[in-house]
C-alpha cells in the first residue's frame, strides 16, 4: 500500500502530462496557446503558489529556526550545479541546453513529487524537512538556475544584456517566494479571499505545466525521443550525482536521521516542470528539457522503489 502511494505523484504527473499529449492530437492548441502557456505558468501561477506555500507551510518561529538547516541542502545543489557544469564542459554539451542541463542536473521536483513521496515512506513528520529542502532549491532555482538557462540564448536578436539578466532573478516566481518569506516574518495575514485567490491560481501549477509538457512531447513526435549522450548524463546527474552529493555532506555535517533521509531522497526526484517551462519562455530548447522531465519522472518509477527498499 505504501509502494503505490508513494508512486501515486509520479503517476499522476504522468496522467497530466497525457492529457497534454491527447489533446495536442486532437488539435486542441494552437501556435498563441504554445507562446502563452509558459507565460501564464511563470507569471501568474507560480508566483502566487511560492507565496501561498511558504505563508501557509511556516510560522515566523519556524523560518527562524529552520534558516540554519536551509544551508545543508543549498550547500548541496550549489555543489552539484558546480559538478554539473564541469560535467557539462569535459562532456562538450550542447550550447543550447547548456544552462539547461546544468540547472535540471541540480534541481529536482521537490514538492510535486517530493511531497506524496516523503508522506508514504515517513509520514507528516517529514513534511517539514520537505519543506526546508524545497525552500533552499527554489531560492537556488530561481536565481542561478533561471540565469543559466536564459545564457542557452544563441539568436543575437533574443539576446539578453547581462544587466537584463540580472534583474531577470528577481522574476515573478522568486518575487513571489520573496513576498512569502516577508509577510510570514512580519507576521501579515491576508484577508481569506486574498488567499483563496492565491491557492487557486496556485494550484494551475502543476497540471499546466505538465500539460505543456505533454503537448512539446507530442509536437516532436514520440518517435523523434532518444536517449542522446546530453540526455543520458542529464539523468544520471539528476538521479545518481545528486543524492550523492547529499549523502557526502551528511557523512560531514551530521543531521537527525530523519532529516537526513528525507534530503537524500528530495535530491534524487525527477527534473522540475519549470526547467522546461524556462526553456520554452525564452525559446531556447524546450524539447530537450520536456524529454529530460518526461524520462526522469519514467526512471523514478524504479528508483523511488530502490531507495524505499534501502530506506
């Protein structure tokens, strides 16, 4: 029962993403639909779910407490990112998805999947650390990981200044997770129909983006998927290197066993949604990073079972 429980969020970001896939074919979507999913995806969901997740995942005592342990699992994504570019290089990656590869090798979906995961294998107690883990990868991911995927920019007509780019890192879903973290501290409540609004925007996340994910998979042709040499050290980077990485820093700094446990398994989920959807946004290659989400999100199927076997 706890197998397919904890199988139950990869399941189902698989069923949404065949949504996607059935109603491409069917013509459901247009080339305007293509360009606006992403831009709906980034600047009017995520914003609103980052900001409702952390006002209503923390209380002001607990960010407090809990900034100390955000540096064990920052320290780790930051470490990996550093191992995926040197990968990157001696493995001469493609320049289009360079940053691309880089930012899905050191980020991975840590609440979509993490979440129902962490429930089945360690009950509520582990939702905390879940979180704690989510908040250091989205501080990381959008901020580090957005800049490296807007460098994948190759038409000199889309290129970005590096000013631009700069300012880019406080986009509408980091700003959002910022506009979070600053009414939990200063101890903000808002109105309930401000955040009924907050959560049902919020919560077209995730079936959006897999959506999207379905139709690239769909506009390229399941015949046109190959496991390259670029998407093959991608998903060994994403499921192996990772939770490596995570279990030398805690051979280092040693965490309760809990804590610890549920770190190793947050750094070995699938690619996140929003590498791709990034991808898409800025044009840069968005069916390398909708086949990096669709066959890691495949592999998890056994790796998820490994670790719940070692755990």
């Amino acid at each position: 029962m706890a197998f397919l429980h904890a199988l139950g969020g990869v399941f189902g970001l698989m069923l949404m993403g065949f949504v996607g896939f059935m109603l491409a074919a069917r013509n459901w979507f247009g080339a305007e639909t293509r360009i606006m999913l992403p831009r709906l995806i980034t600047q009017i969901a995520l914003p609103p779910f980052l900001m409702y997740t952390i006002m209503h995942s923390f209380h002001r005592n607990d960010l407090l407490m809990l900034a100390r342990g955000a540096l064990l699992p920052l320290g780790s994504v930051v470490l990996t990112f550093v191992l995926a570019v040197i990968l990157a290089k001696v493995a001469r990656i493609k320049r289009q998805h360079f940053g691309l590869f880089c930012a899905s090798v050191s980020n991975s979906n840590t609440i979509f999947v993490g979440i129902p995961v962490n429930l089945a294998l360690f009950g509520e107690s582990s939702v905390p650390y879940v979180l704690l883990y989510y908040a250091a990868s989205t501080v990381f991911f959008w901020t580090v990981g957005q800049y490296s995927i807007t460098c994948d920019i190759t038409d000199d007509k889309c290129r970005i200044p590096l000013r631009t780019r700069l300012l880019q890192v406080f986009s509408p879903p980091f700003m959002g997770f910022l506009t979070g973290i600053a009414l939990t501290m200063l101890g903000v409540e808002l109105p309930e129909f401000l955040q009924n609004v907050a959560r049902s925007l919020g919560n077209l996340t995730t079936p959006l983006a897999m959506i999207f994910i379905g139709i690239t998979i769909h506009d390229m042709g399941l015949r046109s998927i190959r496991i390259s040499k670029d998407m093959s050290l991608l998903i060994l980077g994403r499921m192996v290197l990772g939770p490596l990485v995570m279990c030398g820093f805690l051979h280092f700094f040693p965490v309760p066993a809990l804590m610890g446990k549920v770190f190793i398994i947050q750094a070995s989920l699938p690619v996140m949604a929003q590498a791709a959807i990034l991808s898409a946004h800025y044009h840069t290659d968005p069916e390398f990073g909708a086949q990096a989400v669709c066959l890691s999100t495949l592999l998890s199927m056994i790796t998820i079972p490994l670790y719940m076997v070692i755990f």
